[in-house]
C-alpha cells in the first residue's frame, strides 16, 4: 500500500473512532436525562412504583390492588382494581390460586365471614403476581340492627320458616330462569332446590357457565315470615363424582322485590353452608337468587352450574 493510500486509512480509523465515542456519549447522555425524568415524576407525582408501571407497559403485568370499607352491619365490601390497560381480575375466597376458571370479578362484594381474598390479573397466558387480603369478619348484624344500633330480639309471633318444620314448599312458589334437560332419565328440575335430599340437584340450562342466571322464591305465606339465614348446600352433592362433573356456584347476589340486599360468598364443597340473610318476608314478597361466580368442576366439560339445596331458616 502506498504512502497515499496508508494515511487515506489511518483518516478513516479516526473518524469511526470518533463516531463511537460520539455514539457513547450520547447514550449516556440519554440514559441520565431519562432518570433525571423518572426522579422529577417521583418527586412531583409521589408515584413510587414508576419502574413498576413502565415494566407494566412492556408486556409484564402488575398485580390488583384490593381496597375496602367496613358496612354498616359489619361485613367489609371489597374493590380490586386492575393497575394494568390490559387483562381482566380473576380471584379466590378460599386461598386457592386464582386461575381462568375462578371467579371473575365485575363488581365489588361484600364479605360477611372470615375470607382470604386471592386476587390477579390475566391477559391470556400472561399472570401476574397473586394479591392476598385476609379479613377477619367477627360479627354481622341484621339490617335492623345496623340500622338502629341495637341487637334485634326475634319476635316469638313470627315464625321462622325452617325452624317450625315448615316444608319450604308449602310457603314459596321455586321458579328458575333455565333447567338443564333430562339426562338418562334424571330430571334437573328448580323442585330439586327444596326437597331436602342433597342427591338431587338444580342445573341451569343456559349457554355457557351460568353467570346470570337465576332462582326465584315467591312468598305465599299468610303471615308475615322472618328469615334469620339460607343453608345451601353447593353443586350437584350427590357424590364426589357428581361434584366433580359440574360447576358449583361461589357467588350469589340476593334480591328481594327487585332490591339488592346481599352478596354470599359460597365454598366449594359439599357440606351445608349457613349464611346470613336477615329480612322479613309477606305475601307477594319475591326473593331471587343470582348467579354470580361459577367454580367449574374438573370433568365439567359441558359447564353445567348445579346447587342441590336452598333452604331457609
């Protein structure tokens, strides 16, 4: 290589050197004004979790929140709140891990027993970290009780319905909004709610897990009725199999003529569950029963939702 032709390279190595170091100083540059920016939006906003929310905006997902407030009869109703544009909240009451066959939340709830609440948000197969609240429910009052502040003295003149033997039948007219049809000659009829013999059960008919759905009680009686609790006892209970083969409910909204009085929260499992649900009914009266978290069973391949008892007491 000629003298020319050495100096032409030795120009061209110290003009790409030169770029680098530009390059790298640029970089640097770059790097401190963006935690300069971070560290003005912390100091200004109070935002601690901005790593957090920037991670959050590349594709991993931040974990719900869970808030809540103390009721007037002493249940606490609880909110979760997805931190995240994307994925929706999935949640547990018995401390499981909540996964896409949980409970999908919409609305807040209210919890009226001691309750461990699981919380995360999934946007497909992404998961985020699980959220866990646990809340120590000591005692709730009847709405009479949270409204006056005293403790209510059941009145010996109105019976309890369950508690003078009287066949829930004979004082409500069941009605349901969908009954699975027959299968083999085993009938899923509303009837099967109220004949005290868990082996039977009520399936809804609807499309899909049974969210919506409904169970209507019309009260007949001639006297007015007051009604402490309900005993359920969840899904199709007639055998582990049974159990395992369709859905059982974990949320029930309760209204009475139109009002909503209550949200139960129901485990899964086959033993009679007590939950409170103080009120007084008279003629004409209409209790409905809503679905509003469904746990499908293992084998449920059909997603068939069934409870096989509602008794009132």
């Amino acid at each position: 290589m000629n003298e020319e032709g050495k100096t032409l390279l030795t120009n061209l190595n110290y003009v790409k050197k030169k770029t680098m170091k530009e390059k790298t100083k640029n970089n640097i540059k770059i790097e401190v004004l963006v935690i300069l920016l971070i560290s003005m939006i912390v100091s200004t906003t109070g935002c601690s979790n901005i790593f957090g929310m920037i991670a959050g905006q590349n594709g991993k997902l931040q974990a719900p929140e869970i808030t809540s407030v103390v009721n007037a009869d002493g249940s606490s109703q609880v909110s979760i709140t997805n931190l995240n544009k994307l994925g929706e909240i999935y949640y547990t009451l018995d401390g499981a891990e909540p996964l896409t066959n949980s409970l999908l939340y919409k609305n807040s709830f209210a919890v009226n027993q001691t309750t461990t609440v699981n919380a995360r948000v999934i946007d497909g197969n992404e998961l985020s970290p699980v959220t866990t609240q646990q809340f120590n429910i000591t005692q709730v009052m009847s709405k009479t009780e949270a409204n006056t502040g005293q403790t209510q003295t059941p009145t010996t003149s109105v019976p309890s319905i369950k508690g003078v033997g009287v066949e829930v039948n004979s004082l409500f007219d069941v009605s349901a909004s969908s009954t699975l049809s027959p299968i083999n000659g085993v009938y899923y009829n509303v009837s099967n709610l109220t004949d005290y013999d868990s082996s039977t059960a009520w399936v809804e008919g609807a499309s899909g897990n049974g969210y919506g759905e409904t169970v209507t009680f019309s009260y007949k009686g001639s006297q007015t009725a007051q009604i402490q609790g309900v005993e359920i006892v969840n899904g199709y209970a007639k055998s582990s199999t049974s159990f395992y083969d369709n859905g059982c409910v974990r949320q029930l909204g309760v209204s009475i003529n139109g009002k909503n009085v209550k949200s139960l929260n129901l485990s899964a499992t086959t033993s009679p569950q007590y939950l409170d649900l103080s009120c007084t009914v008279s003629t004409g009266d209409v209790i409905v029963f809503e679905i509003n978290g469904v746990q499908e069973g293992p084998n449920d391949g059909e997603k068939d939702t069934a409870m096989s008892e509602i008794s009132f007491y």
